[in-house]
C-alpha cells in the first residue's frame, strides 16, 4: 500500500527535477545568448559613436576606388584620344544608355507613382492605363538596349549604332506621348494638386531634353564633347573619393597625438601609409598617377603590376672615390 503512495510521489518529484534542469538549460542558453548580442551591439555602438571605420574596411574600399579610378581614366583617355573608334562609340552608347535610364524613366516612374497615391475616378483611371502602358513601353526599350551595350561584341558591331538609335527615337516618341496625357490632368479628374501636375509636367518636358540629347549624342559618328566632359567629371569624383579615404586611411593608422579616434594603430597588411620601401607603390604615387587635369594624360603602371618594364635607379658617381687605372690590381 505504501508503494502506490510512494510511486505517484517520487514520479511527481521526477518530473519537478526536470522542469527545473530545463528551465536552468534554458535561462543559461538565453543569458548566454544575450550576453553575445550585447557584445555586438556595444561594437556596433562604439564603431558609431567614433564615427570611423577600421582600417582594414577603409583599405578595402581604398583599393578598389583605386580600381574605378584607373578603369574611369582609361575611359576618358579612349574617348578623348580614340573619338571615333568602334570602342568609343561603343562606350558611348552604353554611357547614353545609362543617362536615358536615370533621366528619363526615372521621371516617368515618378509621374506614375504620383497618380498612384491618389483616389482615381474614371478619367483618371483611363489616363494613367495610358501612362503606365508608355511606361512599359519605354522599359522593354530599355532592356534591349541593356542587352546589346552589356554584350561588348554586339555592341562593337556597326549595326549596334543603328539600334540604338532606333532606342532613342522611340523613347523620345513616347515621352512626348506623354507630355500630351500630362496635359490632360486636372485636379477634378487626376485627384493632384495644381502644383503636383505641374511638378509631373515639368518631370515630362525635362525627360524629352533628356531623349532629344541622346537621339542627338547617338547621332554622330564621333565621340560627343558633352560625353567627355561628363567623364571628365566621372575621373574627377573617383580621385576625390581616392584622396578622402587616403586621407581616412592615414588618420586611421597614425592619429594625432591625444587621439582616442584610431581604432588601430598598426597598418593594415599590403597598405602603405607614406613610409613604405621603395618598392612599394606609396599613396602619394597612386594620387599623382590619378590627379591629372590633361585629358591626354595615361596613368602609368605601378611597379605592383606584372608585366611591368624595370627601371634600374640612376646611379651618381662618387667623386671621392679613388679610380682605378687601366691595367692596375685594385688589391694592391
């Protein structure tokens, strides 16, 4: 009889036992777990709170502005010296490309997203199927004209400048399709503001600029003035962004004395901060390589750079130095 008291008991007790041993497991796990992000929100934090990244991310970033640096440069120097190459054209149908895809669709979108916000009625309902249907139109446009400038043999081919040409023209046609919807609204039957559809017409007559320089740049048979200049100013931003994380580097690495600023104070492997061997490619050298306001300038190599011709340093000789006359043993 005591047993089947005693069985329910110590089964009761049991379970007891192994509430609390998972629920000490449990609470060990979440402290555990809370402890590790806190640690990573404190890092988080402290990287916020200094306002500087470590040099090893900024050394990242440095090197590879380099690189867009050095690809922009050769750029301008393709444009500026080889205007009517097939590789000039090439690049300028990829660079009008991208200027019709920021200048132009991005305004339609906006004009569409504007008549989107609002409470259509009928004859709003009727002009924005029109917009968005020019809208869809102008973006198939655009992806083929994606594909032919991404695919660098097709767009190498002659008949690439026809093509886009052709891109250009019908998406110039359908902006001014546009701007004659645009004329339409109202604030009765778009549900905008005056100001709204003037802002959204203004959007429209400064995307038909857009397409009209682009019909005009793919035009010619020689590389656009304001396509150089606008990669003039390309070249431009990268060494500025060159220079300004050089500079980041270099207050990373050597703080100013009383600074508490500088993550680390060691270099980061590979980077050079001004003090490195001569074999190494110095900031100073990468900037003077980059900062160059001739268009006809080409970078030169960095001795970093494989197939990289030698140049043996010039050798001045001492005039102190006794010499050695022709027939003579130098060991006497």
């Amino acid at each position: 009889m005591n047993r089947l008291f005693l069985q329910p008991a110590f089964l009761i007790s049991s379970v007891f036992m192994l509430a609390l041993v998972a629920g000490g497991v449990y609470v060990s796990i979440r402290i555990h777990d809370d402890e590790v992000g806190k640690d990573q929100l404190v890092k988080k934090a402290e990287q916020l709170a200094t306002g500087h990244a470590s040099a090893e991310q900024i050394a990242a970033e440095l090197a590879q502005a380099r690189i867009e640096a050095r690809k922009e440069l050769e750029r301008l120097n393709l444009l500026t010296n080889y205007p009517t190459s097939a590789e000039a054209l090439a690049a300028v149908r990829q660079e009008v490309y991208e200027q019709v895809l920021i200048g132009v669709l991005a305004r339609v979108d906006a004009v569409v997203g504007d008549l989107a916000g609002v409470n259509p009625t009928s004859a709003q309902q009727n002009i924005e199927r029109q917009i968005v249907a020019e809208q869809e139109h102008i973006r198939q446009l655009l992806e083929e004209w994606k594909q032919l400038v991404s695919n660098s043999s097709l767009n190498s081919n002659p008949a690439a400048a026809t093509q886009a040409s052709q891109f250009a023209a019908e998406i110039k046609q359908d902006i001014q399709d546009l701007k004659h919807l645009t004329e339409q609204l109202t604030p009765e039957n778009s549900g905008l503001s005056p100001a709204e559809i003037t802002a959204d017409q203004t959007a429209i007559d400064n995307a038909i600029a857009e397409a009209h320089q682009a019909v005009s740049n793919l035009s010619q048979t020689t590389v656009p003035p304001s396509i150089v200049q606008q990669q003039q100013q390309t070249v431009t931003n990268a060494q500025n962004t060159v220079t300004q994380l050089q500079q980041n580097l270099q207050q990373t690495t050597n703080p100013p004395a009383g600074s508490s600023s500088g993550q680390n104070s060691t270099p980061p492997p590979g980077t050079n901060t001004g003090g490195g061997s001569p074999g190494d490619a110095s900031a100073s050298d990468t900037t003077s390589s980059l900062n160059s306001s001739d268009p006809n300038y080409q970078a030169p190599l960095s001795p970093n750079y494989p197939g990289t011709r030698y140049v043996p340093p010039v050798v001045s000789p001492d005039p102190n130095k006794p010499k050695l006359i022709e027939g003579q043993n130098p060991n006497q």
